[in-house]
C-alpha cells in the first residue's frame, strides 16, 4: 500500500493530482452572502413591483373585460399597482409567505456558511427591511409569529453547470386556500382532468381574489402534482405548456373559467382568470393526480441568475 507521500512523490499519482487540480479549476464558487443579498432584495422586489407579464395581462383584461363594474376594478388594480410601484410599499396587505426555487449547477460549491440558513437570512432581512408585513407562524396549532417571516418554504433542484437561478415567489393566503388536489381515477381522464379544475375555481369564487392566474399539476404523487401547480404560478402569464393536449387544455380551461361569471374582486365579469397554466409528469398506471394552485391577481414571481 503506498503512503501517502510516496504516492504523491509518484508520477502517476502527480498525474491524479494533476487531474484533480483541473476538476478543481472546473468547480463555480458561490459566496453564500450573494444568495442572502439577492433574495433580500428580490422578496422587496415582488412585493412592490409585479412583473411585466401580469401588468400586461391585467391591462389586456381591462380592454376586454364585459362588466362596467369589472373594467373599473382592473383599473383600480393597475392603479394600485402604480402606487406601490412609486411609493415603494406592498401591492397587498397580505405579503405573503415566502416560496423560494433554487436551481443549483452541479459544478457549484457554496462556500461561506450554509445554503439554507442563507435563504432564510435573505427573507428574514428583505420583509424587515421592506417593512413587509410578517405573516408565518411557527407551528401550525400554537400558531405564534416568528415576527420575521421565516421560516421559507424552499424547493431545490440540481441541474447541469455552474449557474444559479433563483425565484423568489410570496404566496398569498386568500388563493392558497382555495387550492386542491384530486386524486383522479385513470378512467376519469381528461373530461375527470378538466371538471377538478373548473370546480376548484368554482369553488374558489371571490375568495380567491380574482382575476386569478390558475396553476395545475397533473401527473406525478400526490405531492409532486403539487409542487408542479405551485411551479406553474412562475411561468411568464400566458406562456404556454410546449405539450399540445396540455396547450389546448389551457386554452380550453381559460376560457371555461371566465365564462363562470366570477369577475374582478368577485363582482361579476368575463375576467375571473389571466392564465391557466398545466405542468405535467408520470404517473403511476392506478393514478391521475390533478392538483390546482391559484393564484390572486398579486401573482409575484421573481427571477434572479446568479
Ligand atoms: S390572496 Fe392575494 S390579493 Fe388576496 S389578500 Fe392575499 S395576496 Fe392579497
């Protein structure tokens, strides 16, 4: 058995350093102090400013809207939404709960603490900083505030490079609520597909705070459904699913739901959702997940590479 040093002394094993020193060079550092300072400002962010896509989708609503009452509701949005924008302070009273995706390269090494108590510290400091209102309890019974908005619900995925990509997503609660999941037969396919969605929204009504934008998982678990519905909520508002059935779907789903009559706020109109969004995976062959996430009109969403 060589030693240590003899090996080392070695030129096969010069080689082996050598070559580990060249996978060394091809490692990304990342300072956790980055992912804290980045997610800091991305929680003020989506909370003052609500992005390009659903500014542009709320005014394409209020061009088409049917309802009088309805087209003076999508204004009132658009102007608040111009307000918080100006005066810097939250587009909502209810800033949410903090979601948090993280895309991490392989080829990346954090360095400069832990990953997770940096996520945390990047929430902690943006909704104090931000004067965001603090909205998460500790325990789901004893329900005491944490006062500062953590803990973040966090969803980490690994994927190919040295990149890091973050979304920084506050869920409001009022939507949250009226979210589902149906556990389908297979035999219910698609038509078991499209009335789980239309009953939740239904079912949802003025609760959800319309115009809503409405994510669907199908496919997966039960909790990878879930988390696909939640991940729909991110895509750019009207984008749609590269799947053609799931596209059609979408289309189909759009326009069903605003024939129910909901509105804006709930007061009646053709606009009770901006988006229908479908992510899809496997399922098991005794299984048809369909879970259904909604969304309010503050869908916050923001999208940062590192
Ligand atoms: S559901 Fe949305 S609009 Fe309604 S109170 Fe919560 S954040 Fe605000």
């Amino acid at each position: 058995m060589r030693s240590k040093k003899g090996c080392f002394d070695s030129p096969f094993c010069r080689f082996w350093v050598f070559t580990k020193r060249e996978k060394v060079m091809e490692i990304r550092y990342v300072d956790v102090a980055d992912i804290t300072k980045n997610i800091k400002e991305m929680c003020m962010e989506a909370n003052f400013v609500l992005s390009e896509d659903m500014k542009k989708a709320l005014e394409n609503a209020k061009n088409t809207e049917h309802s009088p009452i309805g087209k003076k509701v999508l204004g009132d949005l658009e102007e608040n939404l111009a307000i918080a924008d100006k005066e810097r302070i939250p587009i909502c009273q209810d800033t949410g709960m903090a979601v948090v995706f993280i895309e991490i390269g392989q080829r990346v090494h954090f360095q400069g603490g832990n990953l997770e108590d940096a996520i945390h510290a990047g929430v902690r400091q943006g909704y104090q900083e931000g004067y965001l209102r603090k909205s998460v309890v500790s325990d789901p019974i004893e329900r005491k505030n944490t006062g500062d908005n953590t803990p973040v619900v966090i969803h980490y995925s690994i994927v190919d490079g040295d990149g890091v990509k973050i979304t920084v997503a506050p869920k409001g609660f009022g939507s949250e609520n009226m979210s589902k999941i149906h556990m389908l037969k297979p035999a219910q396919g698609l038509e078991g597909v499209k009335e789980a969605i239309i009953k939740t929204v239904k079912e949802a009504g003025p609760n959800a705070c319309p115009p809503m934008v409405v994510g669907v998982g199908i496919g997966g678990t039960f909790e990878k459904s879930a988390l696909m519905a939640k991940q729909a909520l991110t895509r750019e508002v009207g984008e749609h699913s590269p799947i053609p059935w799931a596209k059609d779907l979408e289309v189909e789903m759009l326009s069903e739901i605003n024939r129910l009559g909901i509105g804006p706020a709930g007061l009646g109109g053709s606009t009770t959702a901006l988006a229908v969004h479908i992510n899809t995976y496997a399922t098991h062959i005794a299984g048809l997940p369909v879970a259904v996430n909604i969304c309010c009109h503050v869908n916050r969403h923001i999208t940062r590479s590192l």
